[in-house]
C-alpha cells in the first residue's frame, strides 16, 4: 500500500470512528420547513419542486454521453452508468418529496442521492487510483450508499426523531473530503481534471446555499431560495462532471466517420 492510498485509508477508519462515537444524529422536523412555500399552476412549493429538473436534466445528458462513449479506451463504465441514472432519479425522487415534504417522502429523495455520491466516489477511484478497484468497490459501495439511508428510514419507524443520520452523514460528506484528497494525490489518467475540481466547487456552494435556504430567499426578494439554487447548482456540478465522457463520444464519432483506407 503506497502512503497516499494509506492516508485514504486512515481518513475513512477516522471518520467512520469518528460518526460512530458522537451522539444519535435525529432528523431535524425543521428541515421541512422551506423558505418558499409558493403554491403555483397546483404545484405545493412549486419552484422546490420544478427546479429539479436540473438533477433529472444533468443525469439524462450524462445518460446520452454514457452511451456514446469509447469504454474500450477508459475503465468506469458502470460507475457513470450509475452516475448518470443516479442523478436522473434524484430528481425525480426530490421532485416527490418537496410536492409533500415529510420524512416519508424525504426517504425517496435521499434514496438516489446516496446512490448517486457511492457512483461518483467509485468513479473517481477508478480514474485517479484503480481502475480495477473502481469496478470492485462498486457494487460494496452501492449497498454502503442505500443501506445508510435504509437505517435511517427504520429508526423513523419507531417514532418521529428516532431515526439516526450518522451512516448518511458519512456517505454524503466523506467520498467528497476523499475526492478532494484523490485529486492532490494523483494525477489525472484521462484529463479533464478540471471537471473534478470545478464539480467539487459548485457541490460546496449548493451545500452553502442549502444552509442559506432562507437569507437566500429574502435577500432576493423571493425571487429564489437556498434550496432552488442549491438545485441549480448541483445539477450545473453533475453536467461539469459528465463532460468528461464528451471526448471520449467525441473520439468515437471520429473514428466512424474517418474515411477508409
């Protein structure tokens, strides 16, 4: 094991040490209470509820490059297969939970979201450190990624504010200081690096703008909140990212049309 995977390493027994000693983290019934509560066209909280078009939007773009794309040329393909559905099914499932914010529905929103971060995570493991052990943490990781959420759902169960998000926590907010990490560590195999980079930066501003749902909406003048630019900007971060499969769609492209001969 080279120093840099044991510094990966000693960061995720760290912090997984580290979600496992502090206290149960319940949901917050606050969380529900957005700052646009604007009933449009039928639509309860219609702009929470549209704007995420942008996730479903970015994953089926990252759909049509998945399956244009050269995989003989780069390992992942799986992983962004997952990516691409990931992101598209986070709307969805974020458009169905703002209709009726609960934590019944929330469950559907968070759902395709861990499973989305698992994907990028496994990704980005295979571009930067292994394309082998990308493919292999996988599927591992998929089940990681929806069973945190999984735990949280059965702790609701037994009650309103019984329901612990420290596993969630750790999916969400780890593979992303990883990521982070990954990108100082090693050198970009395929390009693009930038699109990591730039992805991380406007995921930081959406968690920014989320924390900021309704200073955001005032300051505005209720033109928008910190929750639908929190949307906007984190499917803007997914689109970034999935440019990196446009030179590889590209290259193809080329190949066929290349003349014989």
């Amino acid at each position: 094991m080279t120093w840099r995977a044991g510094v990966l390493l000693m960061l995720a027994v760290a912090a997984s040490v580290a979600a496992a000693l502090m206290p149960r983290w319940p949901q917050n019934p606050a969380y529900h209470a957005f700052a646009d509560q604007r009933l449009l066209l039928g639509v309860p909280h219609f702009w929470n509820v549209v704007s995420n078009a942008a996730f479903t939007g970015a994953g089926l773009f990252g759909l049509v490059l998945w399956g244009g794309a050269d995989w003989r040329s780069r390992p992942g393909r799986w992983g962004w297969l997952v990516v691409g559905a990931g992101a598209a099914l986070t709307g969805i499932g974020s458009a169905y939970y703002h209709v009726a914010p609960d934590n019944q529905t929330l469950y559907w929103d968070r759902l395709p979201m861990a499973v989305l971060f698992m994907g990028i995570f496994s990704t980005a493991i295979g571009e930067r450190i292994s394309g082998r052990a990308g493919s292999l943490l996988l599927a591992p990781l998929l089940l990681l990624g929806a069973g945190s959420v999984e735990v949280w759902r059965r702790g609701e169960l037994a009650g309103v504010g019984a329901g612990d998000l420290r596993l969630y926590g750790l999916v969400q907010y780890y593979p992303m200081i990883a990521l982070a990490l990954m990108l100082l560590f090693y050198q970009a195999r395929y390009g693009g690096g930038w699109r990591w980079w730039t992805m991380l930066a406007l995921y930081a501003g959406a968690k920014v703008a989320e924390l900021c749902d309704a200073p955001v909406y005032g300051v505005t003048g209720g033109l928008l909140s910190g929750h639908v630019l929190k949307h906007v900007l984190g499917g803007a971060a997914l689109v970034v990212l999935f440019g990196r499969l446009r030179s590889s769609r590209q290259n193809r492209t080329a190949a066929l049309s290349a003349p014989a001969g």
